[in-house]
C-alpha cells in the first residue's frame, strides 16, 4: 500500500492544503515523525512554522503568537482551559527511552543536590513526582544549562534530556531512565508531547493535516529518524525500530489516564494551582 492509500484508509484527503497559520514545536529526534511532512512540504501547507525550545512553544500560544504547537504535557496547564489536545495523537513512552536521564555520581538515596537542564520543564516536573512518591526524598533542585560538567561540580546529579542525554550515557554510566521510573511508579506510559491549540484557530483542517503528518511520518519513520540522527551526530542505538518500539504516537484511552494522573501529582506537589481538565478537538 502506498502512503496515498494509507492516507485515504484513515479518512485524510492526501492532497488538501493548508489555510495561513503559524505552529511551533521543538526539533529533536521524538518530534521528527510528526512533523517532518510540513518540513519536506510533502504535505502542502501554508504554515508559518516556528522552531524553538518547548517551553517557548507554551508562550508562543499563550501570547496569541501561534495558533497551535506541539507542546510538553505540563505546558497544557498553561491555557488555563482554553486550548483544545488534538486527538489521537502524542508521543510517550513506557521502557527506558534514553530521553530523560539522571546522571548520578552515586546512588539515588545519597542525593541531595541536583542540577536540572533549565529548558526542560515537564521532565523535570516528572523527577520531582518520582523522587518523591518514589525514593521518598526532596533533594534541591538547581537550575541550569545543559553542561553535565558543569553541572555535576557541585551537584550530586544532572537531569539531561533528548540529544543532551544520549550524548553521555556511555561516559556516565550510573544512570537511571525517569519514563522508566514514572512507568514502575504509575504503571502507565509518559506522555511527553502532544498537540493543542486554540479553541477558535484550531479547526478540522488543522487536525487532518497533522493526523496526515502522523501517517506520513509513520510511514518514513526509519528514514526519518536515520537522517535526523545522522545530522546530529547521534548515537547509534536510535534508530527506526528503537524509536518504534518505545515511543508510541498515540494519545488513546491509556495515554489520557496517564495525563490525568501526571497533572494529579503535579497539582499534589504544588507544581500545578489546579488540575487542567483535558479538553479534546471534536468535530
């Protein structure tokens, strides 16, 4: 079958093109399959497309700078109920991912201290839960760039994430994986990004061509992930049947369950000043 044909199996027009609006995400190895399609202009659109760290994509939507984005979980709280997830898809992961990584020069009960990546809110949001409701312990938490050597000077441990994590695993090998850790806590899978959007610039256009990014990302998805990491530079170990087989580019009934109990925890600790309700795109 085709990639045309598999579009027309999930109810997408394969050729329909875009209206004049503005999204934004975050370039790494994970966001790649979802929107390598806009990129290429495979899927023809009009987009104006922004490239910036997640935590900006949030601010991108909250200041009416864009109309939607691909943005981490714990950024939804930011519209305080106005943006709306599209359905069906984001990405999560249950195994160890290698995306979000505590570097430790010890042991996990020894630390006191810990330096985090400054840019990566919702992971770090996720190491406080586990810590905490894990391990039962509160170390500080220090903000700062991602440099593990510097991180790590005066800090008992570093949390990197993405191209930043994989990057040290063999040079620093007492680690633990935090998707991994929220998965043996909850019993259900992390979801790390997914789609929202305004409430009055978020049509049915915009989701067919995203669930047709989804498609044709699916589909290319070794080819994709293989001149992404080639580009970086990054390890081998990620590759298409990695990325297949720990992250997933659904959002169903179990991923909705995990964002609901993410936000639990994160309102419990104080992270959160309310639990966001999670208000999907219908037609």
């Amino acid at each position: 079958m085709n990639l045309d044909d598999l579009l027309r199996q999930n109810a997408i027009d394969p050729h329909r093109a875009a209206g004049d609006k503005t999204f934004c995400f975050s370039s790494s190895y994970l966001s790649a399959p979802l929107v390598s399609a806009f990129l290429t202009n495979d899927i023809k659109h009009a987009y104006k497309i922004y490239t910036s760290e997640t935590a900006l994509c949030a601010e991108m939507l909250v200041n009416g700078q864009a109309d939607f984005g691909l943005i981490s979980s714990i950024d939804y709280e930011a519209g305080k109920g106005d943006w709306l997830i599209a359905p069906n898809i984001g990405i999560s992961c249950k195994k160890e991912s290698y995306w979000a990584t505590l570097f430790m020069k010890e042991g996990v009960n020894v630390l006191k201290n810990i330096a985090v990546d400054r840019h990566a809110v919702n992971e770090t949001a996720l190491l406080r839960i586990v810590l905490q409701e894990k391990y039962e312990i509160e170390p500080q938490i220090n903000q700062m760039e991602p440099q593990i050597e510097e991180m790590l000077k005066n800090n008992d441990a570093a949390l990197l994430v993405g191209e930043n994590a994989l990057k040290q695993l063999k040079k620093y090998p007492t680690h633990i994986d935090i998707c991994e850790e929220w998965y043996d806590l909850s019993g259900l899978p992390f979801v790390i990004s997914i789609w929202a959007g305004h409430e009055l610039g978020f049509d049915a256009g915009d989701i067919a061509r995203i669930n047709q990014a989804k498609v044709h990302g699916e589909y290319h998805l070794e080819t994709i992930i293989k001149q992404f990491c080639s580009e970086k530079n990054l390890p081998k170990i990620i590759n298409g049947a990695f990325y297949k087989e720990v992250f997933a580019l659904d959002l169903k009934d179990e991923e909705k369950e995990a964002l609901q109990e993410f936000y639990q925890y994160a309102f419990y600790l104080g992270i959160f000043d309310n639990i966001p309700e999670l208000h999907f795109y219908e037609e």
